[in-house]
C-alpha cells in the first residue's frame, strides 16, 4: 500500500529563491497547457494530447525568447506538471461519467503565484536522499530535511510544497507493507459530535479540543492588524504571514490531537464504526465554525486509512439512521429530539438514556448489521464484501526494498501511524 510522509525542508536564500522559479515554470506549463485545451474545446477542435502539448509547450517552448527561462529548472519539474493535468482532466471525465461514486469533481482551473499553496512534484531520477541529514534537487541542489522520523522503504516520487506561511516540507510517497495488529475482541460504535468530540459504545468520552476557539481572540488580534495595513505594502505583507502562521498553528495542533485520537482507537479494537456525516451540509448552518473547528471528515478519513494499514475493519452507516431516535435497550423508534434534550427516558421500556451515549450504541448495531448483511448477499448478488479482518487493505507488490533513511539512527520503534 502507498503512505505519504511529510518532512520538513529548510532552504536557504539561494535555494528558496531556486524553488520559486521552479514553482513558477511548473505553473506556466500548467496554465498554457490549460488554456490550449480550452482553447481547442471551444473551437471544435479535438482534445489535444499530452504528447502534442509536451513538445509545443516544454520542448519548443524553451527555445523561445518568450519561454527561454523554462530550460533553467529541471525538466522533470515541467513534465510531471502535465502529468497532474492530465490527471485532473481523468477526474474530471471519470466523475462527470459517474464513475466514482460521491461529489462530483470539477474541470481543472487556473493556477496564480497568489496561491497559498506552491507546489513541485518529482520522480525518483530528479531527487537522491543524502546520508548527512539534506535532500538532493534538481538544479536546486542540496537542502537541508529534519528527519523526524524513518522511511520504511525507499520513495517512488517527491512533492515539495511551500505553505501560506511559507514553510518547506518534502512530501515522500512510498510502497510499504501494511502493519497488521494482533486481533483483539472489541468493536466499537462512534457517535461524534460538538460538546463531546465523541462518544464511544464502550462509554468512553473524548472532550472537544476547540483549537481555533482557543486561537480565536489571537486571530481576530492578527486579522485587525492585516486590514490596516495598506494593500501591496511590505508590512501587509508581513501581517498576512503572521496571520496564516497562527492559522497553520492551529492547523496543526488539531492534524496532531486527530492523529493520536485514531491510532488509540484503532489499536484498541478490531471492528470501528461510525456515521456517515453530511460535514459540507452542517458547515453551511450556524454551527459552520465550530463544525469546522471539530474536522470530522479528517478524522474519518484518518481511521479509515489506518484501518486498512492495521488490519481492521471501519464501516460506515447511513447518514440518515435514526441513531437518537431509537432505544439501544429495547429497539423501539422514540421519536426526533432537539439538539438541547441530552438526556431521555424510553417511553416503552422506562430506560435512561445519555443522548450520545445512546447514538453511538445503535451505530455499533447498525453497522454490525451492515456488515453481516453484506457478507451474506455476497454470494447471492456478487457485490463486494468489505475485507475479512486479517486481510484489511490492498497487497504490497512484494519489490523488495531496504527500509530506512541514509544518515537517520535506528530506532527501537518507528510510530508511523501519527
């Protein structure tokens, strides 16, 4: 299976200002490969290719006067450019066709050097990893990594991005094995929620963190600072960095608390489930901040992944199970409640019930349910049944590859889960 890790970059002056152009050329190509496509669409022209946009805006193109300037960084940079277009029109097509299922998936656009996010991506003949703690570029040269933490197998391509507040980070894709868990007996159901981040079958409650109401007064501080400052200047300039600098903070903080929240539920039970939340709906009503602020889908996303990593099993219900309208104790359907009742009594079976508490034990049945029943109509209808539990995630292809990073010290234990 494929994993990414981030490592963070420090460029110097000379080097960051090599990295600008690098981002500048790859955008070009973006944009001028874009706009011929458009450009023959609304001719009724046929699609042009990849090949045919490679010579005319890579090759040709670095013969120009216009153009000359894209012969100074490397062509890999230029070519895998393309490559990520021609991967955006895929989605695109691939979605408008009704392929995947989920929110459809939009033409690609423009890139602009405003963008808060810059971006390269190389292969493996562009890139060499140094044993004495820097990272080889091309026509960049070599910079200096902070090895947080090791590779467990040599990486088959490289992304560097430069973020709103201008941090570097190196971003590996790598082929790793998954890392199977002993089995253990417990499932759990997860009810999440605002007040409460989540509320486990078990009983188990996991307290919010609110890390941009935390941030908050800080921010608007910053946001009051940037708004007077004179649009172009340099001190705008530098109060929009200080700004997005507290913004990723928070960014960060919250990525962190989700990474460690997931991996311990995880590795504590064998089978996870959880509601399938409708989070672009709710962040579109009053509570849209503090939605925000919770990141639920990031959170999914992030026991999802590693369930299939660790060789358990995650399943979703229906976003429109009737989770707080069902007793847990005698199944009878109770009726909706506002959100303001945390706490009711059965009107069949007289049993008090914790809202939350209540919630995250009809998910667990429910998915259980979900799951039995698929893997008795597998056989009759031929439909996919989700992953027995020792075989959770896809394959490794089995290429042998040496584990570790030249010039990092072995390790006892590597947590790559976080």
């Amino acid at each position: 299976m494929q994993l990414r890790y981030n490592y963070r970059l420090y460029p110097d002056s000379a080097q960051r200002q090599s990295l600008a152009q690098a981002f500048g050329c790859a955008r070009v190509v973006w944009n001028d490969c874009l706009r011929d496509r458009r450009q023959a669409r609304a001719a009724g022209l046929p699609y042009v290719t990849s090949a045919e946009l490679s010579r005319k805006r890579i090759t040709e193109a670095k013969r120009t006067e216009e153009r000359g300037w894209l012969a100074d960084v490397s062509a890999v940079v230029l070519q895998q450019s393309l490559r990520d277009l021609d991967a955006a029109f895929k989605n695109f097509f691939d979605s408008a066709n009704g392929k995947p299922k989920g929110r459809k998936v939009g033409p690609p656009g423009f890139k602009s050097r405003k963008d808060a996010r810059q971006s390269i991506r190389l292969t493996t003949n562009a890139f060499v990893v140094r044993g004495n703690g820097t990272i080889y570029l091309a026509k960049i040269g070599n910079v200096k990594i902070r090895w947080s933490r090791a590779l467990p197998a040599p990486a088959t391509s490289l992304s560097v991005v430069m973020d709103a507040c201008g941090r570097y980070f190196a971003s590996f894709v790598v082929e790793t094995e998954p890392d199977i868990l002993p089995t253990v007996e417990s499932e759990v159901g997860i009810d999440l929620g605002l007040t409460t981040f989540a509320v486990l079958s078990d009983g188990t409650k996991i307290s919010s963190p609110r890390f941009l109401r935390r941030a908050e007064k800080k921010l608007k501080r910053l946001q009051r600072e940037l708004s007077r400052k004179v649009k172009g200047s340099r001190n705008r300039a530098k109060a929009r960095i200080k700004l997005a600098r507290q913004h990723a903070r928070v960014a960060d903080q919250r990525r962190d608390w989700h990474h460690k929240a997931s991996t311990q539920i995880i590795r504590d039970n064998q089978a996870v489930y959880a509601e399938d939340l409708a989070v672009s709906a709710l962040g579109r009503t009053r509570l849209a901040k503090s939605v925000h602020d919770a990141g639920w889908a990031q959170f999914v996303g992030m026991l999802e992944y590693k369930a299939v990593r660790h060789g358990r099993y995650f399943g979703k219900i229906g976003r429109f199970e009737p989770t707080s309208q069902v007793c847990s104790d005698c199944g009878i359907k109770d009726g909706p409640k506002p959100l303001h009742v945390r706490e009711w009594t059965c009107q069949e079976c007289g049993a008090v019930h914790d809202r939350d508490e209540n919630a995250s034990k009809n998910t667990l049945a429910a998915g259980r349910a979900d799951r039995l029943n698929a893997s008795q109509s597998v056989e009759k209808t031929g439909t996919a049944v989700p992953a027995p539990r020792d075989e959770a995630g896809s394959l490794p292809d089995g290429r042998p590859a040496a584990a570790g990073t030249p010039g990092l010290p072995a390790r006892g234990h590597v947590n790559r889960g976080s």
